[in-house]
C-alpha cells in the first residue's frame, strides 16, 4: 500500500515486455465485470498481464 492505494509490483519487471493491468470488484458476489481503474470500494483485486 502507498497512500492508501494498492501497489503491485511484478518480479521481474517486464514493463516492456508485459502489460499489466489491476482489475477491481467489490464482492466475489457481484456478477457485474471487472472494473479497470481499480477504485477504494473495490476489496478484491486482480491482475491481468497481456503481452504488447
């Protein structure tokens, strides 16, 4: 956490190589899709990692 954000930090880092994308949703519950940016309601968290 940072400031109160989140903060994902890949090892090793392949920013350029890599996409990295941290997708957001407030309850497992929910049928409603992930959410990109990622906001404080959402409590689960999950990566997506595509390549360019």
């Amino acid at each position: 956490m940072v400031d109160g954000v989140p903060v994902v930090t890949p090892s090793p880092d392949l920013k350029d190589e890599r996409v990295y994308k941290v997708l957001g949703k407030a309850s497992l519950e929910d049928a409603g899709e992930w959410q990109y940016p990622t906001n404080a309601l959402h409590r689960f968290l999950k990566i997506s990692v595509e390549m360019p």
